[in-house]
C-alpha cells in the first residue's frame, strides 16, 4: 500500500512516517517499480505501536527502546516495566510543574484589577519588575 493508504489505516500523517523513517525509528518501506512507498501489514501493525506509544507521551527515543524490546522476543519484561516506570516519573515531574505554574497565575490573576489602570502584575511578573512599573526598553 502506498503512503496515503498507510497513513490512512494507521493514524500516523505521511509527513511523520517519512520524519520516522529518516530518523530510523522504522525501517526505509519497500520501493514500487515507480520508486513510490510500499508498506504492509508489519509496517502497518509498527506504525500502530508508535502511534499508541506516542499518544502515551513516551519520547521518540524511549519508543525505539520499546520498538526494539517489543521485536525482541527474549526481552525480559522487567526491562519494558523499568522504562515505563520512568516515563511514569517523567508525568509526575511535569505534571508537578504544571501545578507550580498554575498556582503562580492563579495567583498573579488574582492581584490583577483587570480593570482599566495600566499596572498589571502578570506583565510585571513576566518582565521581571517583581512590581515596580518600568518602560519596556
């Protein structure tokens, strides 16, 4: 099947496929007598695994771990925990950072008038003034 077909029935745009096969993460796809892309069904079930892992938020190279993990049939599934264990660490830090950043807009919000004056302490905070109205430069 072509590109547009593949990208179709595995839910990855044409554009990443191609992105993921010049970085490696699949293999180059078989070529037509047109020299066009011609994928199959593994190339298909790849794409979904990607896809899936992905949508889980696991970096491009933890996904070529888990590629290499998943068509090692030896693999020891403590190794598949461990790297999934860490990814789990890796949401828990951002999403600690996301509540830090949260509470300081809720914050900065809150002593904001939202009126009409012009001082307003999100810009201050964003400029670094800690308070104090400066002319940008």
């Amino acid at each position: 099947m072509n590109i547009g077909t593949a990208a179709a029935r595995s839910g990855v745009p044409a554009k990443t496929i191609r992105y993921y096969e010049s970085i490696g993460l699949i293999p180059r796809a078989a070529r037509t007598g047109g020299n066009y892309r011609d994928y199959d069904d593994n190339d298909l079930q790849t794409l979904r695994f990607i896809q899936r892992a992905r949508r889980l938020g696991f970096a491009v190279k933890d996904v070529s771990s888990l590629l290499a993990l998943w068509h090692d049939r030896g693999r020891a599934s403590g190794d598949v925990k461990r790297l999934a264990n860490g990814h789990i660490e890796e949401i828990d830090r951002r999403m600690e950072e996301l509540r830090t950043m949260r509470r300081t807009l809720v914050h900065l919000v809150e002593r904001c008038h939202g009126d009409h004056r012009p001082d307003c302490p999100i810009l201050e905070e964003l400029a670094g003034e800690g308070g104090c109205h400066k002319e940008p430069h």
